[in-house]
C-alpha cells in the first residue's frame, strides 16, 4: 500500500510520551490523544476506533464500549496497545517491545510507524464518522497555533485555497471542499478543520491529453504547496493576536 501521510513537526512530537491522566487498570505508557470531532458518541468512536485496529490487522483482545486492548506481533515487535476513549477525547497506551529472531523480548520501545499510522487510521475514521460525505485518502494533519478560533482558521484556509486558484465546491463552518483540473491532475480536495487542526483528504487523478482519468494519485507538489500556505498564514494570524 503507498501512503501518502504527512504529519507536522507538532503532530510528529504529539506521538512521542507527554503527561496525560493514566486510568488505574490501563497498562502501558501514555503515547497520544486525539479529539473527538463534536456530534459523536461514544458509540460511534467505538466504532471507528475498532475499524482502525481491524484494518491494520491487530488481535482484539479485549474490546469494551470504552475501550479496546489490540495486539500485534510482526517482524521485530510485538505491539500491545491499549485504546481508551469516550465522546470527547481517544487515547493511546503503548506496552510494547523489541523482539529478536527467536521472538524473545529485547528491550521495551514504542513501535512509532504503527502508532503513526494508527494516528492517521483513528483520525481519518472520526472525522469521517462526523462529516456524511467525506470523501477521500488521509493525507496530513497539521496543529493549527493557539489563539485562533475556528472561524477564524475557516477564513485563513479559505483564504489560501482561493490564492491557489481551486474551485470551492463546499464551504461549511469545519469544512471547505475545493478542486482544480491543470495539466496532468485532476484534484479534489477536502479540508476539515477546528481551532487545534486542520486534516487535508483527497480524491484526486491523473489524467492524460484529453482529460480522462488514469488513475487515482495524490499531486504531492500540490499537497506540499497547500501545507506550506496553511501553516504560514495560520502563523501569522496568531502572530498578530499576540
């Protein structure tokens, strides 16, 4: 499978260990957190959650309206996460180990790639469980600065999309949906955003000479380019309201 997953640098140090509340009863160390994205219950989070841990192949264990312990041993891991969660909040406990040739346990580690990719699976889940109608792959999620209020983050991310000369389709106070057709792509782009993240999905194609599509595939330079504009126009909007 090729992913086209991207994290910023404040996404990326969001994996590693920070404080967070520990439930008595959960074993492992604290790894994420992640939002519940608003109009979910905790029904729904299950939900996703499970999806998340089916499709990258873990071993439900234990599998609870608040939580799910999963299990993954491949390679030089062997992975035991235990995921806890409600309406508002999904957190990630890792108790987790290298392993050598024979599967014996080397030392304890946080497997990152398969967080990161949990992180990625969980958030794309939610977001669609919250949003009917989303459309599209997981490309990145980006912090967005403090101080700005999501109206605010609407504006300055529309604001960005218009200066790249997409077409918005869709324009909803946690959501822009947008598309440009130029040269080789055919791109279409959904944003989802609040005040602590903007996530980035496509649904995009190449094309050839007469505009018919060749297959599904992400325009990097263009993705590239939207997370450049984001991140420096969200900086400098917190900038001046400091």
């Amino acid at each position: 499978m090729k992913f086209h997953r991207w994290f910023s640098f404040a996404s990326l140090a969001a994996l590693a260990f920070f404080p967070l509340l520990r439930a008595a009863d959960v074993a492992g160390d604290p790894v994420f957190t992640i939002d519940v994205p608003g109009g979910l219950g905790t029904s729904s989070v299950h939900d996703a959650v499970k999806a998340a841990a089916v499709g990258r192949e873990y071993l439900i264990k234990e599998d609870k309206p608040d939580e799910l312990v999963l299990a993954l041993t491949h390679r030089k891991y062997e992975a035991h996460f235990t995921v806890v969660f409600d309406a508002k909040s999904v957190k990630l406990y890792s108790d987790s180990y290298e392993i050598d040739g024979s599967g014996a346990r080397t030392k304890k580690t946080v497997p990152e790639l398969w967080v990161r990719f949990l992180h990625e699976d969980l958030t794309a889940n939610l977001d669609k469980a919250a949003t009917p109608g989303l459309v599209g792959d997981f490309v990145w999620t980006m912090d967005t600065p403090r101080g700005l209020s999501a109206p605010e983050v609407h504006d300055i991310v529309k604001a960005a999309v218009i200066a790249r000369e997409y077409s918005i389709k869709e324009d909803k106070p946690d959501r822009l949906i947008f598309g440009l057709t130029h040269r080789s792509h055919e791109a279409h782009f959904t944003v989802v955003f609040d005040a602590k993240s903007v996530r980035l999905y496509s649904d995009s194609y190449e094309i050839d000479g007469s505009g018919a599509r060749e297959g599904k595939e992400v325009p990097d330079n263009w993705v590239q380019n939207l997370h450049e504009d984001f991140t420096e126009n969200l900086g400098k909007a917190a900038a001046l309201k400091k």
